[in-house]
C-alpha cells in the first residue's frame, strides 16, 4: 500500500487528476450538448412533418370541403401503420369520420395547439399504448382533426443516444486518466496554456499573451518569440487602424471641399472649353473619393473592424445585387441572366458580401463586350454554398490571375478603362476575412469567378403560427 500512497501524493497523478476532471467536465459538456441539439432536432423534424402534413390536409378542405377532406386522410393512412401517422376527423358529436383512430384522445384539452396522449385503439396497435405527440385542426363547421406521429421511436431513440453517450464519457474518462498519467507533466500544462492564448488571440483578442515560465528552457523561448510576434502584429493592426483614421480625417473633408468649389466654379462658368475642364476636375475628384473609400473598406475588412457575422440568406443577397445591376447590364446591351438557389444559407457580413458581389457584377459589365452575356448564379458546389459570376469579356491570363488581387494593379488593355484596380482587392479582403475560397477560371470565353462559403447552414426555423388564426386571417 506504501506506493499507492507515494502515487496519490505525487504531483504527476494530481495534475493527471486536474487534467482528467477537467477533460471529463468538457466532454460531458460536449456529449451533452451534441444529445440536446440531437434529440431536439428530432423532435423539430417530426413537428415540421406534421405541420406539412396539416397544410396538406387544410388546402384539401379549402378546395373540397370536408369530404375532400376525409378523402385526403383516407388516402394517406397506411393500413400496415409501418410509418406511424396518426390521423382522425370527428365530427361535431365526437363520432370518427375518417382516420386510423377509434375515438378522440382522452385529456386532451381543446385550446391546445401540439398535444401529447396514449393511444391503445390504433389498428397497428392493439395491444400496446403508443406514445403520440399531435397537432389539432378545426374546421368552420365544427369539425375536429388531429394529425400526429407515434413518438415511441424518438423516445427509444433519445435512451439509446443517452446510454451510448454515457458509456462514451466513461470511456473518455479512462482513456483521459491513463493519458493524464503519461503525459500530465508540468510541460503540458505549460502546452496548454499556450494553446488556450492563441485560441484566444485568434476569436480577435489581441491583447492576450502567452506565459513565459522558465524563459531559459525551450517553451520559454518559444513563448517569448510569440509574445514579440503578438506585440509587432498589436502594433501594426493599431498602425493601420490609425492611419485609415487619419486619411479619414485629414483627406476626405478637403477632397470633398474642392469638389464642392469646383461645383461652385462651374455654375459661374459660360466658355464651354472652361466647363469641360471643370467637369473634367470633378470627375477626378469623384475617383479620388472612391478610390480612397474603396481602400478605407479593403483596410478595415483586412483588420476584421467589421466582423457582425449573421446567417444571411444568399439568394436574397444576390436578388437584391442582381436587380441593381441588371438595368445596367441591359443598357450596355448584354445579355443578363440571375439564378439563386433558394435555401442557402452562410454566415457573413451582409453589406460585405454584398459589396464584394457587387463589385464581381460591375467588372463583369464594364469589360463585357457589347452583345456579351453576364450570368450571376449561387448553388451548392461540393456540399458548400457558393455565388458565380461569370462573363464573355476578354477574360483574365493565367499569370495575372494572382496579380488582379492585389491593389490598384491593373493590366494594359484595362488601364484606358474608368476604375482604380481596387474592385478585385475588396473582392480579396472579403474573402479573407470570411474565410472564403476565391477562385478565378476561364469561362472560354471570358472569367468565371467563384466565391466558396466554408460551411453551409440550415434555414432559420419560422416560428409556428396557429392554424385557427391563419383561418382568421
């Protein structure tokens, strides 16, 4: 027993004990998680399935009345029950109009909208009770009809994952301990410190910084190293951030003050020569302005200063791009076509993606030959949501294809065209702070660009609305 003792009392097995418990409290956590958002997810599934199948069956009683009705219900009982839908109509005294149900369930109150019974009357059930979750309709004459799915599988379902989770976290907490004994050295919580600040400087925190410890040993050098790499890239994001404000204030006040004299200058003018010069100035002044504006976007969106990420609906982002543009594309006389997959879903900036499709429609228009055709589309590209913006312009080179990213570069044949060079750079910036995949390809002929989201998100639920006050309405 005297090295039991030594073991407990060793710091190796404290600190395995620490790593453990707290390894074990985070996976807990995660399992428990995963099984809540699994088994709610499953119960949103179901109650979607019956709200679908209750449009169904309403938009059959507003055509046919409640025969139709009865005869859509009857259509849709399975008579082996093997999918285990519920359905019955009463009518005004309670008697079974149509349905695989012998009577209304008991206590079940009528101002609830989802409800909850036994059932033992089913004709695939005689023998047992099954577990039902339902949705109540009432029609205008009185009518009544439930629709529901036995849940006894869901519920079967949530003791299975529950079990297998449990028996996974009790897995994970062995295989944690005996980790913790081999590796739960002082070195490691020094590793996992330095994991946990760079985990915290990369969601944005700048200011974290790595402990030190022993600064003669190899972590000790490595964490000093990281800490000067912090402070150099501290000072140049606070540098940029500066300057973007200073070329804020010290630059767009005086260009718009000369544009505003040049105007002034203008109205008082009557040579036509002197006119056209003037209009000639305001126009520089108006792409000074813009060319400064763009780079003020490309430096903040560099900096991540705009980073209000939200689920954000692509096909309507490229509806309300695409009608901007497409009076524009038509008057140019091209050929403008815009198709948007509905339902998908990415996380992002609005006005940046925006602006970065924006900025893929007006190259594409400004170098489309007349008679040309502009195609804007977002579909799904290998499982991820993706918007394409594609022409039949000149196209871009192989070799430039990297250079166009970078800003104010700008090929010969473009350079007799209005523009700064900074419309791809947006592009770019957009990219990198939303982690996108750019891509640039031939379109044979012309550019195909496409820009990849890297994740792909479900539809924001809509909250259920009562059937009886859709009638109402």
């Amino acid at each position: 027993m005297g090295w039991l003792k030594r073991l407990v009392r060793s710091i190796t097995f404290r600190l395995a004990l620490l790593y453990t418990v707290i390894f074990a409290v985070s996976v807990s956590g995660l399992f428990y998680f995963v099984f809540w958002a699994t088994s709610g997810f499953a119960q949103r599934q179901l109650e979607a399935a019956v709200e679908a199948e209750v449009a169904g069956l309403q938009e059959s009683y507003e055509r046919s009345g409640t025969t139709g009705l009865a005869m859509a219900i009857n259509r849709r009982v399975d008579p082996n029950g093997r999918d285990g839908a519920i359905y019955l109509l009463v009518d005004q005294l309670g008697t079974p109009v149509a349905g695989n149900l012998g009577s209304w369930p008991r206590n079940v109150a009528v101002d609830d909208l989802w409800v909850n019974f036994n059932i033992r009357s089913m004709e695939w059930a005689p023998e047992e009770y099954a577990e039902a979750r339902a949705l109540q309709f009432f029609t205008r004459e009185g009518f009544k009809l439930i629709v529901g799915r036995d849940i006894r599988e869901a519920q079967q379902f949530r003791r299975q994952l529950l079990q297998s989770l449990n028996f996974g976290l009790a897995a994970t907490i062995l295989v944690g301990l005996l980790g913790g004994f081999i590796f739960g050295r002082g070195v490691m919580r020094r590793i996992e410190a330095i994991t946990k600040t760079c985990t915290s400087i990369m969601s944005g925190d700048l200011k974290q910084r790595v402990p030190i410890g022993n600064a003669s040993d190899e972590l000790g050098r490595l964490s000093k190293s990281i800490n000067a790499m912090l402070d150099q890239i501290e000072r140049l994001m606070r540098g940029m951030q500066q300057v973007s404000d200073n070329v804020a204030h010290d630059l767009r006040t005086p260009l718009n003050r000369l544009r505003s004299r040049l105007e002034d200058a203008l109205r008082q003018l009557q040579d036509p020569k002197q006119i056209e010069v003037i209009e000639n100035a305001i126009n520089d002044a108006d792409n000074l302005l813009a060319t400064f504006s763009a780079l003020l976007r490309i430096a903040r969106a560099e900096a991540g200063l705009q980073r209000n990420f939200i689920p954000l609906d692509l096909a309507a982002i490229g509806e309300d791009v695409a009608e901007m543009y497409g009076p524009l594309a038509e008057e140019k006389g091209l050929s403008f076509t815009a198709r948007f997959e509905a339902g998908l879903w990415a996380k992002g900036e609005r006005n940046l993606v925006a602006q970065a499709l924006a900025n893929l429609l007006d190259n594409a228009i400004k170098y489309c030959p007349e008679g040309g055709a502009v195609t804007i589309v977002s579909a799904m590209i290998k499982g991820l949501p993706a918007f394409v913006v594609s022409d039949t312009g000149p196209g871009i080179p192989d070799e430039f294809k990297g250079k166009v990213l970078e800003r104010l570069f700008r090929m010969e044949q473009s350079r007799t065209s209005p523009g700064s060079g900074l419309g791809l750079s947006l592009v770019q910036a957009v990219a990198r702070s939303h982690n996108l995949q750019l891509k640039l390809d031939d379109n044979h002929p012309g550019l195909r660009v496409t820009i990849t989201f890297p994740e792909a998100l479900s539809a924001p639920v809509p909250q259920a609305v009562p059937v009886r006050e859709v009638q109402a309405a």
